[in-house]
C-alpha cells in the first residue's frame, strides 16, 4: 500500500475491527476551580484500559492484521507497548517475542511475563531494544508489531478519538502525550476537522519537537520522568507529518511539572497514573495551553502502569 495518513473511514474501520476486544473507556469531569482554570477539563481515562494504557488499542488492531497463518509476533518497548502485545498475541491464540531495556519499570516488565510473552532484556534504551527486536524478527521470520509507526497501529490508537467525540461533544480541544506519536497522529485524524489535537513532550523528550525545527524526523536522546514511554529514538513519520498537515507544534513541559500533576491526579482524584501520561495535564495545569474560558478541554490519562508514587 502506498504510504499515506489514515482517514477517518480507516480508523472506523479500526474500531469495528477490534469491537469489544478493547475497552470503552470511562470519563471524568474536573470542574475549572478545581485546577484553578477557567475552563473545564475531561479526563479521558486510558489508564483503564486493558494492559493499563492506550496501548492496547493499535496493539489489537495491528495484531488482528497480521498476515493470515501468523502463529507468533514480535514487539520492542519501554513496557506499555510489550505488554499490550503480549495481551493481544495471547487473546488471539499467537506467542510474542518482546524486547525490553534492561532499565524499564519492573511493574511494567512484570506485566508483560504475566501475558505470557517471552521477555527479552537488552541493554541500553528502547531503540537498542527496537533493533534487536528487528533483527530477531528478521531472522526468524516473524512480523513485527511497531509500537507507534504504522497504519495498523496509528488506526488503533485513534480509535480512541472516535469515542472522545461521542464523549464529549462540543469540546474545545483534546491535549495528550506524545512519545513516537502513534497516539497524536491516531487522534489527530480520526478528529480532523472536528477538533483539534495539542501533543505534548517533556523538555527532556522534544522528539516532535525537534522534528519539527528540522522539517523531519531526527534521532534525539531522551532522559526524565517520561522517558520509559515517550523517550522513541525519534518521533515517528505519521507523527511527523501528521503535525505537518495540521501546522501543529508541541508544548512542552518540565519534569517538575509532570510531577505535579501527576501528584494532583494521585491526592485530588485518587488516581494513580504514570508520569508518561500526565505529561498532558501538566500543560493544562501550567496554563500553556490556550483555551476560551467557558471552554472544554479533554485530557488523555493515558496509562498507570505504576508500583507506588516517587
């Protein structure tokens, strides 16, 4: 298939193609006062979702792709993205292979052994686990389910946007983390047109960022809070130019922010999410996210994969 972004019609198709297999879900309506905004905030609760982040969604629907006669898959990951392989393989009767840094959160290695993959340990970050992951899938021919630069998993994750717009109608913007960008470009196109879509980074993770001042995608370290999510060895293409057509830049946002917030979520809403998915919050709280007062905004919580607060 030539290359090109989704449409609306793919990621409906999407959403019909994993059905019920994924979670629906749930909101939560912070009213301005309680952040001290103007405007009113929908938690768009991902963390909720099966394997504990949004991940399982282009996980599913990548996996529900594969080539017919496929018995196993292949995956590399900070953690999220392993262990929503490693549940899709499992619920569609195939093994997974999944690579790993050897300095990924042990609740996240935990989960992925307990979806019954093999776990696959490499030194050094996640593009080290990524090219290991290629090679053994190349060697063994087996097919790689990418963590955030396909159609198949960018079609997922905008699954996610489709049920933000029957959520939420009339909001004024949806604002959420960007790591690889399959969940800014999934969201990004399923709501063209309808609403727009802020991503947000870490100063300690610009990948988009540093795209976009490059007019393509470029490797960029990663280190903080969020690096075991959002720290790709670069921001992938449909992220890319999916922020190209849609003239959109990244806020970015401190450590010490995301901190915060995820420390807000935690003693205000008991909610216990992982620092990689209160990036979006973080922007909110800091107030450099424009939006009219009167407005709504909805905020990805987009996982919780967590053993305890810092």
């Amino acid at each position: 298939m030539t290359w090109r972004l989704p449409g609306h019609a793919d990621i409906e198709s999407a959403a019909a193609r994993v059905g019920e297999k994924v979670r629906h879900t749930p909101t939560l309506v912070l009213h301005g006062e309680e952040l001290g905004l103007p405007y009113r905030v929908v938690l768009k609760l991902e963390l909720l979702q099966h394997t504990g982040s949004f991940k399982a969604r282009g996980a599913m629907n990548s996996v529900l792709c594969l080539p017919e006669g496929s018995t196993r898959a292949a995956a590399a990951s900070g953690g999220n993205h392993g262990a929503a392989v490693a549940w899709a393989a499992a619920r569609a009767g195939l093994t997974a292979d999944v690579f790993v840094p050897t300095t990924s959160t042990p609740a996240k290695l935990d989960r992925i052994r307990d979806y019954g993959a093999t776990l696959h340990l490499v030194d050094g970050d996640v593009g080290a686990a990524l090219a290991a992951c290629h090679a053994f899938a190349d060697e063994h021919d087996v097919p790689l389910v990418h963590p955030y630069d396909t159609f198949e998993t960018v079609c997922g994750a905008g699954t996610l946007g489709l049920e933000v717009h029957d959520q939420v109608p009339g909001a004024s913007l949806v604002v959420l983390g960007c790591g690889g960008g399959g969940l800014f470009a999934g969201v990004a196109n399923a709501l063209s047109g309808s609403v727009p879509v802020q991503p947000v980074e870490t100063v300690l993770c610009p990948q988009l960022h540093q795209a976009r001042k490059a007019g393509h995608p470029v490797p960029w370290p990663s280190a903080g809070v969020a690096a075991d999510a959002l720290g790709p060895p670069q921001v992938g293409r449909f992220a890319y130019e999916t922020a190209a057509a849609l003239d959109t830049d990244p806020v970015l946002v401190d450590d010490e922010d995301v901190l915060a917030a995820r420390r807000f979520l935690w003693d205000r809403v008991r909610l216990l999410a992982e620092p990689a998915a209160c990036v979006a919050l973080a922007a909110v709280t800091r107030g450099t996210v424009p939006v009219a007062p009167g407005g709504t905004v909805v905020v990805v919580v987009s996982g919780g994969n967590n053993a305890a607060l810092p």
